[in-house]
C-alpha cells in the first residue's frame, strides 16, 4: 500500500509543473517555507483523490479475488464475494479503507513535493511562482 501512495505521489509532484523535470537544479536552493506555500496552493488532495478514485475499481477487485482464493479466507466472506450484493459491500469497505490509507500520506507526498520544488528553484523563482498562484490567473488555474 505504502509503495502505490510512494508511487503515485511521485508522479504527481510533477502535474502541477509539467516542466519541473526539465529544470536544473537551483544554484542556491529555495526555502522549505516558500516551497510548502506553493504546494499548499496546489491542494494536492484535488488531484490525488480523483486518481486513487479511479485506480480504486482494479485494487478493490483485486483484493476480492484475492480474498475469494486465499485458503485462510474465512468461508462467511467467500460465501459473500459470491452474491452481487456481499461484492459490492466488501468492495466499499476495502475502497474506504484504501482510500483512508492514501490520504494519510498526503501530508508526506505534499512535503515531498515542497522539498523537489525547494532544490529546483531558487528563492526568488519560488517566490514568482508563489505571487502567481496567489494572483487571480494563477488561482483561476488552480480552479
């Protein structure tokens, strides 16, 4: 599980800035405060939730059948993963429970994220970046 979040958040320090990978290192690194600004404008939440949302189906379909082969699988749950109904409730129950793991490691992905943007850019690109998701285009971006 920890390793998916890793996986995802790793990929998604990049979406907000597509080009972030094509930038060389800052010759004087920013400052963690201002890169945590920045990522907190981002609201990484917005776009790691739908992701997970959609990656959820496959991972909770793969725990049921998962689950509906293993040995140690009590039969009350295998007897359940064969009606529609007992599917779909399991279903639930392991897409809440995946989801509430992710996000407890938003805060690590967000940090991540600020560090990544903190060694690229310097304090005054920082700052630019910052007045410009503050501004009304920038936040009608983030919109």
């Amino acid at each position: 599980m920890r390793r998916y979040a890793i996986m995802l958040g790793a990929a998604l320090m990049a979406a907000p800035l597509p080009a972030i990978a094509q930038v060389a290192p800052a010759a004087q690194p920013g400052s963690i405060a201002t890169a945590r600004a920045i990522v907190s404008k981002l609201r990484i939440e917005r776009t790691m939730d739908p992701m997970f949302q959609q990656i959820m189906p496959l991972m909770t379909a793969n725990v049921e059948n998962a689950m509906a082969t293993a040995p140690k699988t009590p039969e009350f749950l295998k007897a359940k993963l064969k009606t529609e109904e007992g599917r779909k409730e399991i279903g639930d129950i392991i897409s809440a429970e995946f989801t509430a793991a992710f996000r407890e490691h938003y805060p690590d992905i967000a940090e991540g994220a600020a560090e990544e943007y903190r060694k690229l850019f310097s304090e005054p690109e920082l700052k630019a970046i910052l007045a410009f998701y503050t501004s009304p285009a920038g936040a009608k971006l983030l919109e």
